[in-house]
C-alpha cells in the first residue's frame, strides 16, 4: 500500500477508537469520514421501487388480497403469506430453513424474503425470473408450493368469486377481459412494490451522526475493509450480482449446483444470487438451503468461504451489531 493509503488507513483507525472512547470532537470527523466511504459502496433505498410509480392505488389493494388469498392453492390451505409472511410486521420469510407446500412436502430451498425483492435484479435464488411478475407466475402452480394444476384453473376461481371481478375490473380498468393469470401476476407485484424496509443505517447515510451507535460504526468500518461489498453492494447490499459460494473454501452442502440449471454454463456452478442484506437479521435462517443457523454462523463463514478470512470473535460482534442496523424499525421475525 502506499503512503497516502496508509496514512488514511492509519488516521481512520484513530478517529475510530476516538470514536469508540467518544471524544465528541473527534467523533463528528471520524463519522463524517465513515459515511463517505460507505455512500461509496452502499446508497440509501429509493422511496419508490422501479415501475411504482405507475401501480395505482386499486392494483396494490387488489394485489394486496391476492397475496394473503388461500384459494389460489390446490387445497386452499396456502397463501403467499405462509411462506413470505408480512402481516403483523413480519420480515417477509417464513424463518424456517426451508418451507413446507400446500401438500406438506418441503422444497429444497429457503424462502427468501419479498421485502425489497423489487428492487434486485432478478428473481429466486439462481435468477431465473426476470422480474416480479414472472416470478408471482411460479409458485401458484409450482407442484411442491402451492399446487394449483394451471392456470385456468386460477382464472376459473377468481372469476367465481364475488369479489374479484369487480377488483379486477377497477385494478386493469382499460381492460376488456382483466380477469387473467398475467394480471394477477401483475397485481401481486404492485403489492410487492410497496414492501421496502426503513433502517437506522439509511438515517445514518442520510447524514444522521447518532443513528448507529460506536459498535455498529466499527461493524460498518469492518464491512468495507474486509471485502464484503466486493459483492453485498448497491442500495440493497445485494441483490444485484451472481457470485459462487465458496469462492475460495468450498461450501460444505454441495446438493444445490445453482445457476448452471438456468444458464447451462460450468462457469455458473454454485453460483447464486448475492442475497440483500437489508433486514438480514430479522430473516434467519441463512443460504440457499438454511443451513446456517444464525447471523454469527453466516458472518463466519461468508468471511471464510468468500474471502479467505478467519475473523475473531470480536470481529464477527461488531459485522453481526452493523447488520442489525439494517433491520426494518418496525419489523420482526415470525418465530
Ligand atoms: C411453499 C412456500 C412458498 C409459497 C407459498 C410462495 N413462495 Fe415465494 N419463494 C419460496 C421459495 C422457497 C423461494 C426461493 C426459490 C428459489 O430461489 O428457487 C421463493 C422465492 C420468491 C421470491 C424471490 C425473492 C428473491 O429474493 O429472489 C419472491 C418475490 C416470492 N417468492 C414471492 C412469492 C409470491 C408473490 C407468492 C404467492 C403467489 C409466493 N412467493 C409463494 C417459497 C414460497
Ligand atoms: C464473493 C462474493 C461475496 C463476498 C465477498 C461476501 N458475500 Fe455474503 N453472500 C454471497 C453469496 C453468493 C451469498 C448467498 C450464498 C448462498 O446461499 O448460496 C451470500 C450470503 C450472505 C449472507 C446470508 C444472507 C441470506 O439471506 O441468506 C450473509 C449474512 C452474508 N452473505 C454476509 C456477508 C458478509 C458479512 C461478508 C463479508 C465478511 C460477505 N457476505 C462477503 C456473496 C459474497
């Protein structure tokens, strides 16, 4: 490194024990300097999701009852909401490692949650939807989700019901025939739309100096010198790249080959979505297959398995207190 890094590097760690003894003076700068670079690598979440601004209100409340609505599963017992619960300020995952369908039987991967699922760029763990609408389009008939036999079968029910056609009609109001499968994909991803989470962390990059307290400042400081923006990056801090787990130690569970189902490519083997970490405190259990248990255990192994560091204890205290401060002020987990 050169001098002028060092010299940074070398002053950064001063202000920040400053920091952590809390001299006021000192404080303010070493933040200051904090929040610059984190603006580098991570920006506040919009206020809006792309494509929000032209839901209207009548879409959202339609695609509202449609994702807490049981009918849309084979034997009405499962909604959207068992697996990606909301209500209730839940987190939007279901907080097992993976989630059982409307027939009882478990899929192979963990629910990943809908809040903020908008704003990455694509859908599911390998990809393979582009967006929110094509990805509302899989679980309603996904045989170990909900079940349904296709989608006539769908239509045929909300077009039975006394509610729907009217809400259909007031959601899609330019439309003929607004009774289809595309359009109650459509409505649920309007709902989607609305689901983003608010944090300390955004009022801290917002220029709030008392928004994370000293342990959290030191997690953030961590975060950004370790590596882990190589790939958590971007408003989301995720959602917005495929990287292999395992980059440089191989993960242990290697039943899942991820992404090469979709694109076919040997480069694309155990290469995932790089997960949001947004709210990640609040959406254990952890990896594609919820094989790891807590917050702690995934620090620990991220930082081993993708950057080939043995962190200390400490060290895995402060990242874990910094990713609580990502956490949704009014949001908790389901269990
Ligand atoms: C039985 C549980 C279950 C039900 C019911 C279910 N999902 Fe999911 N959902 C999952 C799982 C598991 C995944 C991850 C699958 C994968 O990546 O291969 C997922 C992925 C997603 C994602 C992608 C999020 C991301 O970060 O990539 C969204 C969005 C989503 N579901 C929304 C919905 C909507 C909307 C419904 C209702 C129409 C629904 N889900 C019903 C289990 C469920
Ligand atoms: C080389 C890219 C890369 C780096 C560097 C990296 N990660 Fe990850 N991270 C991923 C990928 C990919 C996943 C999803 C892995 C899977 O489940 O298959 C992930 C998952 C996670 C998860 C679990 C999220 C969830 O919802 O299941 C946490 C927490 C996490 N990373 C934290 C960190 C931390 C902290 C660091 C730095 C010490 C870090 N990561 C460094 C790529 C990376």
């Amino acid at each position: 490194m050169n001098q002028k890094t060092f010299l940074m590097i070398s002053s950064m760690a001063v202000l920040l024990s400053a920091a952590l003894s809390g001299s006021a003076a000192e404080t303010t700068l070493d933040v200051a300097a904090l929040r610059a670079k984190a603006k580098a690598a991570i920006q506040p979440l919009p206020d809006k999701m792309p494509g929000a601004d032209k839901d209207l209100p009548t879409t959202v409340t339609l695609g509202q009852k449609l994702y807490f609505e049981k009918r849309l599963s084979v034997n009405g017992k499962q909604s959207c909401n068992d697996c990606h619960l909301v209500d209730q300020n839940r987190a939007g995952v279901d907080n097992e490692p993976t989630s059982k369908g409307a027939h009882g039987k478990r899929g192979d991967r963990n629910s990943p949650t809908t809040l903020n699922a908008g704003f990455h760029f694509a859908q599911f763990w390998d990809g393979r939807a582009k967006d929110l609408v094509e990805q509302a389009k899989g679980p309603v008939l996904n045989p170990v989700e909900m079940a349904m036999p296709d989608e006539k079968e769908v239509v045929k029910r909300l077009k039975a019901d006394a509610d729907y056609p009217k809400l259909f009609k007031a959601a899609f109001p330019a439309e003929n025939k607004p009774i289809n499968y595309n359009n109650f994909a459509r409505a649920v991803a309007a709902f989607e739309r609305t689901l983003i989470t608010r944090d300390r962390f955004d009022d801290f990059l917002k220029g709030d100096d008392k928004a994370l307290n000293a342990q959290e400042l030191q997690g953030l400081n961590l975060f950004l010198t370790v590596g882990c923006t190589t790939c958590h990056v971007g408003p989301t801090i995720g959602g917005n790249m495929y990287q292999k787990i395992g980059l440089i130690h191989p993960y242990a569970n290697t039943n899942d080959v991820g992404r090469i189902k979709v694109t076919g490519e040997e480069w694309d083997q155990y290469r995932f979505k790089v997960p949001s970490l947004r709210n990640v405190a609040l959406t254990y259990p952890y990896f594609h297959d919820g094989q790891a248990r807590d917050l702690r255990s995934a620090v620990k192994q991220m930082a081993y398995m993708q950057l080939g560091k043995e962190l200390t204890d400490n060290e895995i205290s402060s990242l874990t207190a910094f990713l609580n401060s990502l956490s949704d002020k009014t949001r908790k987990a389901s269990q």
